[in-house]
C-alpha cells in the first residue's frame, strides 16, 4: 500500500510541474502576438452528427465538457478505491482531512459571499475558492524532497480527496441548468444497467465504458454536467475480480487511466483555461469583489479553515496531527490547499458560462493570483517548518 502511494504522489508530483508550464505557455500565447492564434484554436468548432444525435461545441467546451469526463472518471476510480481499501477505510484516517477540507469549504465560500454579497451575478461564482488542486500541491510539496513525512502528504491527498467529493455535489446540485426528461431517462437507463452488470459480477472493463459513453453523451443532452457522468460510471467498475481476487480491474483501469489525464488531460485543460489576457490589468480589476473574493477565498480562507478546523479538532481530541508532523507544517499544508487552479477553473467555467461578464472581471485573474500567493507561501513555510528529513532534528 505504501509503494502504491509513493507512486502515485510522484505521479501527482510530475503533473503538477508540467500543469505550471502549460499554464505559463497559455499566459504567454494570450500576451503575445500569437493571442488571436491562440482564441481562434479554442474556438473551432468540433461538430459530431449521428442521425438524429447532434453535438457541437466550440474545442474548448470539448475540453471542458469531455476531457475533463475522464478526469472526473479517475476521480471517482480513485475515489472509489480509497474508501473499500485505502486510507479512507480506516476511520481514524478520515476524521481531520474530512474536517479540515470542511473548513477549507466554508471559510472561502463565506469570504467570496461577504465580499459579493448584493450582486446576483457575481455570487454565481460562489464555489470557485472552494478547490483545491492536488497536483499543484504534490507538485510544490515535491521540491521539498524527503524532508516531507509521508504522512502528510498521505493527508493533503485525502483532504483533496474530500475536496473533490464536496465538488462532485456543488457541481451536482448547483450548476444544472434546463433539464431535459428524455436525457435523464436514457441516462437512469445506463445506471441500472451498469448496476445489474456490477450485480452480477461482470469484470469486462470494456462494457461498462461503451455505456458510460452512452451515459454521457445522454447527460451532456440532460442539462446536468457531463463531467458528473464520469464519477457515476466510476461507481460500478469492480474493485475485485470474482475468479481472481489478486486482480482488481478498478485499480487496473486507475493505473492505466492515470498517465494520460496526468500528462495529456490536465496541462490541456490548464492550457486551454489559464490564457488571461494582461494588457490593460490594474489595481482596478484586481479588487473587481469577483477577482478579489476568489483571491481572499484561496489565500486567507483556505489557510484559515483548513488550519483553524484541524486545530479545533485535535484539541477536541477528535483526531490527531499525522506522524512526523508539527503544527508548523501542517499550517504550511493549509496553505497548499489554497492552490485551486484546475478545479477553480472548471467551476468558474459553469458558474459564469452563460454570464456576458467578460469585460465587465476576468474570475481567472483571482484563481491565478490567489493560487500563486498560496503557493510560494505555502513553500516558504514548509521549508521553515521541515528543516531535517521527516521534519525531525
């Protein structure tokens, strides 16, 4: 189990330097005599037409609507995995990430609330602080080395974790929008399908993802997310093989899965999301209430609910800081949860996607801003904090 986790922060730890570079070369195509290159490419039109089936969306909804499918599809792998036999299956593991990302919810979203408070459109945008991107983290935890004790990166993992099932709902609940009956019904059609193919101990990988095509594409049409379908097809891949129970399809398919949406899905997305045009940009638009109640929501209400609900609930005696670990290096871990930048991208892209605020605040600017301060904060202080390997001497 403990190599199965060192390989995946690595793995994790990779992506999130790669992300930093397509985000650096998205900022340098919007800045640069290449801009109008770079908004034509997101927005070619990709059509897909089968008899009656018709889907057409500019590349970057393509992006947004279908590659990030699969990446919520490992999410709920992962998910799925560590809640039957990961370190979420073991209860005293659960308790202060869960009260932590706890924290790291409420306290952000009631910055942004108070700070945007009165305008209708703009507290669209509400969730946006709310995320935080695990690749990034592992990615600037990384350059730490061995002076970071597995533990707790163990617990920034798991704290993400729940991040991404806080998401999932927020996603879920608040940005659907023109319900289509038919889609639903096509879509309940594949759940029950994959429900019986589960019951009845099928393990063809293949099968369940020709339905969950089919599932997707029936709530794309829904007016539910589609990404959402990814994690609900997650839900049913088999975590044991009946006839051989050393093999695990799930874990498999979460291996096979996990390059690509590290090293091709994500830095896509991060490169097609994170081109803000900075011509023009002044204090003005930087303390726009949108801009800067993400920014407050990352840096400050991040830090303060993930180390503010920890702190609480250790001293309740609820739960324990992890191994290794000092209060130091736990608050520098809540300032890595402030980095919200892929997730906060994807919610800023439903919350305002039907919004004409365009001129009016770029959101981008405050999850960049806002995510870059946590950052080299977050660096500075686990640096201080893990002066000697597993934060000893």
């Amino acid at each position: 189990m403990r190599s199965t986790i060192r390989d995946f922060l690595r793995h994790e730890s990779a992506s999130g330097i790669i992300l930093m570079g397509m985000a650096a070369l998205a900022l340098v195509a919007a800045n640069s005599p290449l801009h109008s290159w770079y908004d034509l490419l997101l927005q070619v039109p990709v059509e897909i037409r089968i008899g009656a089936l018709h889907i057409d969306k500019p590349l970057l909804l393509w992006v947004n609507d279908g590659l990030m499918a699969v990446f919520f599809f490992l999410v709920g792998l992962e998910l799925k995995r560590e809640i039957i036999e990961g370190e979420l299956s073991e209860p005293s593991q659960v308790v202060l990430p869960a009260v932590a990302a706890l924290g790291g919810v409420l306290v952000p979203v009631g910055i942004y609330v108070m700070l945007n408070a009165g305008d209708p459109v703009n507290l669209q945008g509400w969730a946006i602080p709310a995320a935080t991107d695990i690749a990034f983290a592992l990615g600037i935890m990384s350059l730490l080395g061995d002076r970071v004790p597995v533990s707790l990166k163990v617990f920034l993992v798991s704290l993400a974790i729940f991040d991404d099932i806080g998401a999932v709902a927020i996603i879920a609940l608040f940005y659907t929008s023109g319900l289509s009956g038919q889609a639903l019904a096509v879509a309940a059609v594949c759940l029950a399908l994959l429900a019986v193919l589960n019951r009845r101990g099928v393990t063809q990988v293949s099968t369940y993802l020709w339905i969950g095509l089919v599932m997707w594409v029936a709530v794309l049409k829904s007016g539910v997310h589609a990404t959402l379908a990814g994690v609900a097809l997650a839900m049913f891949i088999p975590m044991r093989d009946p006839d051989e129970p050393e093999h695990s399809p799930l874990s498999t398919l979460e291996h096979d899965l996990h390059h690509a949406v590290a090293f091709v899905i994500l830095p896509v997305f991060a490169f097609a999301n994170a081109g803000i045009p900075l011509g023009g940009i002044g204090l003005e638009q930087l303390l726009h209430p949108v801009p800067l109640g993400i920014m407050a929501g990352l840096f400050v209400g991040k830090q303060v609910g993930v180390f503010g609900f920890s702190w609480v609930a250790v001293r309740l005696g609820v739960a324990k800081l992890p191994d290794g670990a000092n209060w130091p290096a736990l608050y520098g871990v809540a300032l890595l949860s402030g980095i919200g930048f892929t997730m906060s991208l994807f919610i800023a892209s439903l919350a305002f996607e039907n919004s004409r605020v365009g001129d009016v605040f770029d959101e981008r600017l405050g999850i960049i801003v806002g995510s870059l301060l946590s950052g080299v904060c977050g660096y500075l202080v686990l640096r201080a904090a893990l002066r000697a390997p597993h934060g000893r001497g």
